[in-house]
C-alpha cells in the first residue's frame, strides 16, 4: 500500500516536472515562416532552417517527414506560477508554389499524398490511444503525441484564401484545432493585412471550415472570458511576425526584424499578433484545445473508426462536421447496438448449449433403453438356455 502511494507520489513529481504537455503542429505553404515562428515561440533554435530538412530528409519515405521535436519551456515563466510546459512541435512539409502555377494535371495526386501525410499523422496519434486504451496491461512508458492545435501559415499575398488553403483547412479542421494565422504579415501594409484578415475570414465563413474560433458563450461564460476570448476571433487569421535576431531599442534587446527603413518587433502588438496567440496557446487557452481535443476531436475519430468495424459500409460515410449532442447520441446507439449484438450472440450460445444438453439426453435415454434390452434378452436366453438344460436333464 505505501510503496504504491510512493510511487503516485513520484510520478506526481515527475509529470511537474515534466510540466504540461502540449502539441503544436504548424501547416502551410514553404517559406511561409513556419521554422522562424517555432524557434521565436520557444526562445531557442528548435527547428532547423530549411537546408537542413529538406537535404536530410529528402530519401526518406512519406510519412516518415514529419517528426515531432519536444522541448521544455519552463524558462519562460508564463503565469505567475511559472507554469512548465512541455512543448512538442511537430513541422510539416511546406508545399511548393507549382500547386498554383503550370502543374495543374499534376496537382492532385500531389496534393492527395501531401494532404494524406499531414492528415495520417494526425489519425496515427489518435489510433495509438485507441489502441492504449484497449490494452489490459497499461504500458507505463506510452506517450500521448494527439496534436492540440494546428497553426495553419497562410501566404501574405494580401487577398483571400486560396483554393489550397479551403481544400486542405477543410481536411484538417474535422481532426485537430486549426487556427489559421498570416505568415510574415510584416511584408503587408497596415491597410493590406487588415484588408486581407477580412477577406480570408469571409472565406472561411463562405466555405464553412470550422477552424478554432475562441468559442464562448454569452450567457454561460464569464464577462472576462468572454471578453478575452471576442478579442482573440477578432484578430483572426493572427499576423505572424517571426524572428530569429536581436534589435537593440532603448537600452533593451528585443526580437526583431531591422530593414533599412526600420524595425518590426517581433512583440509589439501593433507590429504583429505574436504576443497575442503566444499567450492564447501556452497559456490563456491550452486546457481548451486540449479538452477539445480529447472530449471532442478524438471522441469524433473514435466514433467513427468504431461505427466502421461495427457495420462497414452503412455507417462509414457519416458526416464528420457534426455537432457534439449529435455526436454523443450516436456513441450512445453505437455502444447500445453493441450491447444488443453480444446479447444476441449469448443467447445463441445458450440456445446452441440447451439443445446439445437435450441430445445428450436423448442419447443418453437410448442407450438406456438399448441396454435394457440387452439385459432383457440376456435374461431370456439365460432363461431359455436354462430350460434347454433341464430338458437335458430330464431325458437322461
Ligand atoms: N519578412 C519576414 N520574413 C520572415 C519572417 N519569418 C521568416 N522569414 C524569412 O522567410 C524565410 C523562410 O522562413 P522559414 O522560417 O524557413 O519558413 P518555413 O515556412 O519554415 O520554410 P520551409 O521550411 O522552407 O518551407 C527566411 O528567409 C526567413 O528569414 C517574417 O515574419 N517576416
Ligand atoms: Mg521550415
């Protein structure tokens, strides 16, 4: 009993000093500053620029790309408590700009397989929980890799979405918090990146992607939340400005980017959104989109890859966008129809075992009878053997 509470008490130890763990996966376009983003958010060189990836990882098969790196974050005081986090962050291949250019014909099964690895990595994570989960025996080392949320780097071209971008948020946003942001928004104009944050959340609103909007509700949630998080929906898609250098500004070093007409500071909040999502993500929103994750996302998967072994093609094509009361009456049917099914197959088995015992009987009650019978012509020919004799007798 007590070397059990002492273990508890370790691994109580150990995961704060782990600290929280949380995975961010950042998706878009190549160049689009993705690599930068990850090693300002964090503080330090995590990721590699791109000649490392891409020549390193050139040979390897699909799927293998894309590796998740974890790094400790409790340097970084978030909160007053100094939360600790422990930050895996998964970088996806950037796609080319041929996707809009000549390679139309080729496009799709381009397109196909890039989408695939993204989205297969994703499933992958939620596979291994399904399967943890329906183990006997927990395995103690098993590690929860579920992407949290997805930073999806849009192109600052000044306009809308591309059509790339609907296609592929659309795939995505069914399997993990999709927050779409503007890569090197620095590269717009005030006027231009306030032009384009309206038209791409026109699209996004046009097309339906149901990407993570800092969700509150008026009447439930409290007037800070609410606040805080109407604030947040309004500077969506975030403008992004990453940066992997110093700048020296009254006496303080700060991250920027120094151009020959000026500096752009990296955390100033009216050169980007930086502080603004740094701050949802780590620390104002992490327990949401891992609680939507969980209870949400993954419970959705779930359902799903379930329904499908349940009865393959009648349920395999379902909605995936639906809406969780939806979502948690049909978990409710699914477990009750399995529920139905393994009684179903009990009764067999009991109908299957009562008519074997009735055979048995049977059997049994015939061999009886074939015995007795037996017995009575034993008897009988005894008997008239008998009779044979003493005639024998008699006539001697
Ligand atoms: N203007 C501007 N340039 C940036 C910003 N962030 C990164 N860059 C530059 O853009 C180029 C590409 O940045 P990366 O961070 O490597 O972009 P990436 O999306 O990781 O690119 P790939 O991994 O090659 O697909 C580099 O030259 C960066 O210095 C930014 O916020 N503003
Ligand atoms: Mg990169």
């Amino acid at each position: 009993m007590s070397s059990a509470l002492n273990a508890l008490k370790i691994r109580r130890k150990k995961n704060v000093k782990k600290g929280i763990q949380f995975c961010l996966m950042v998706c878009g376009a190549s160049g689009t500053g993705r690599t930068t983003f990850v090693n300002t958010l964090c503080g330090k060189q995590v990721l590699e620029g791109k000649d490392a990836d891409d020549a390193a990882n050139a040979h390897l098969e699909e799927g293998v790309r894309i590796k998740p790196v974890t790094v400790d974050i409790a340097e970084l005081e978030l909160d007053d408590e100094g939360t600790r986090i422990s930050l895996t962050i998964v970088d996806t291949p950037g796609f080319g700009d041929q996707i809009d250019n000549e390679a139309r014909h080729v496009d799709l099964a381009y397109k196909q397989q890039r989408f695939g690895e993204i989205v297969g990595y994703l499933e992958r994570q939620y596979d291994d929980i399904l399967a943890e989960e329906s183990r006997i025996k927990r395995n103690p080392r098993f590690r929860d890799n579920r992407v949290h949320v997805l930073l999806y780097f849009i192109t600052p071209t000044g306009h809308g979405l591309r059509e790339l971008d609907i296609e592929l948020m659309k795939r995505l946003s069914p399997r993990v918090n999709v927050i779409p942001v503007i890569g090197k928004a620095d590269s717009l104009t005030p006027a231009e990146l306030a032009e384009s944050k309206k038209l791409i959340m026109e699209d996004i609103e046009h097309y339906r992607i149901p990407v993570y909007n800092f969700p509150y509700d008026i009447e439930e949630d409290d007037e800070d939340t609410v606040e805080e998080n109407a604030e947040l929906r309004g500077l969506m898609p975030f403008a992004i400005v990453g940066s992997e250098d110093f700048v020296e500004i009254d006496d303080r070093k700060v991250r920027a980017r120094q151009y020959p007409w000026g500096v752009v500071e990296v955390e100033n909040p009216r050169h980007s959104d930086f502080l603004a999502i740094r701050s949802a993500l780590l620390h104002s929103h992490l327990a949401d989109l891992k609680e939507i994750t969980h209870d949400f996302l993954y419970e959705n998967y779930r359902t799903e890859k379930l329904s499908k072994s349940v009865d393959g093609a009648s349920q395999s094509g379902h909605d995936s966008s639906m809406n969780p009361e939806d979502l948690a009456s049909q978990s409710v049917r699914l477990k009750e129809e399995q529920l139905r099914r393994e009684e179903e197959k009990l009764r067999e088995i009991e109908i299957k075992v009562q008519r074997e015992i009735a055979e048995k009987r049977q059997e049994l009650l015939a061999r009886e009878s074939q015995l007795r019978e037996i017995e009575a012509r034993m008897q009988r020919e005894q008997q008239s053997q008998g009779n044979v004799n003493e005639a024998a007798n008699g006539e001697a």
